[in-house]
C-alpha cells in the first residue's frame, strides 16, 4: 500500500513567515506576517465596520470631518474625501474609530503602541535607516526591497506633504491640563526614514494592525 505524504509548507521572506491570512467584518483578507516578537498585518485595514456589524459611516467633506471629530463619531473617509478610493492603501480612521469599544480590528488584533511601532523600527528592521526592507517595491520614488512582507506604500493623508504613510497609534496626552486638545502619537514611513511624531488627534490616518504571537 502507498503511503501518502503531506508536507506543509510555509513561504518565508527574509526570515519573516506569512501562511496564514485573517478577514475583516467586510471580508477583505489580510496576510499575516510572523516575526520573532510581533505578528503585523501585511496591509492597512479597509474595514467600513466594527467587528459586532455596526456600519462606520463615511465621511464627505472636511466639514463632515470636523463634525465626527467634536461629536465623538466614529467616521472614515478617503483622502481629499473622495467619493471612492485606493484599497491598496486602506481607508482613513478617526480617533474615535480607533478607540470605539466595539472594535475596529479583526479579533485578536489591535491598534499598535508606540512603543511596538518602535520595537519594529529598531529590533526587526535594525533601525530607520533600514526602512526599504519594510516599503513596497511599487509606488515610492526609492523602492524598498520589502523583505519583510509588511509591503508599507506611500498612501496620502489629510495631511501628508509627500511620499508617505502616517498611522494611528493607541497612545494618546494633552497639551495642558484642562485637557482641550487631545494630540496623539503617531509613527510616519516615508522615502528615508520611518520614525514617530505628535500631532493632533483630529487628523485622519491610516491603521496596521499589531498582535503578540
């Protein structure tokens, strides 16, 4: 009698495992891309729904915007708050997505810290000067190797002056006391670099997803 073998195998791209994939309330499939200390999505989330079904409405104008944002409405948009977008990039959250009990990411995944952003940075890719291994061989006007997988593409944002991506993290301060305006930190990939920053919170951007293997 035969014997029937099944040999599983995994695809590894420069020491970074990526077999499996896991889908989003709207059934967009994202890879997951293993490493040593963190598992990252291969893609910025696409979602126009939390993950118990409820819709995230889509904002069509920076007046819209303004209005989620004071309301504390959950709301996404595409840049310049076209009608219709890039899904290569993903779509543009607000704070209010981003933090919303319902959950914005598929389950088990969450919105980075600076601190895992950093760990990336500096433990997985040996700092920013090694940015090309995590940017995509397309689209930038220094393409990456993208060795990792993460295939990070320069995608505008409401305020982007360039080539680049900025994310959400889940760190959050004020600016004073009395707390009247919330700013957040944030982590940019650009041409050159890949390093995080402080801006206020009322900016639309974009989200990877993060989990502890």
């Amino acid at each position: 009698m035969q014997k029937l073998i099944i040999i599983l195998t995994t695809c590894f791209l420069g020491g970074y495992s990526n077999a499996q994939t896991v889908s989003d309330k709207d059934g967009n499939e994202y890879t997951v891309i293993t490493m040593e200390k963190q598992e990252w999505l291969d893609a910025n989330l696409n979602t126009t729904h939390f993950e118990n079904g409820d819709e995230i409405k889509q904002a069509m104008s920076q007046e819209e915007w303004d209005k989620a944002y004071e309301s504390k409405t959950p709301v996404w948009c595409w840049p310049d708050f076209a009608e219709t977008g890039d899904n290569a990039c993903g779509r543009l959250y607000n704070l209010w997505a981003v933090v919303d009990e319902r959950d914005l990411f598929p389950s088990d995944w969450r919105l980075p810290s600076g601190d895992e952003w950093q760990y990336l940075i500096e433990e997985t890719l040996g700092g920013w000067e090694n940015v090309a291994e995590a940017k995509s061989t397309e689209d930038w006007e220094t393409p990456g190797t993208n060795e990792t997988g993460l295939n990070f593409l320069p995608c505008k944002s409401d305020f982007s002056i360039g080539q680049e991506s900025i994310f959400w993290t889940s760190d959050a301060g004020y600016t004073d006391e009395t707390k009247t305006a919330i700013w957040t930190n944030s982590y940019m990939i650009d041409n050159e670099s890949f390093n995080g920053g402080t801006g206020p919170a009322s900016h639309a951007m974009y989200v990877r997803c993060v989990r502890t293997p």
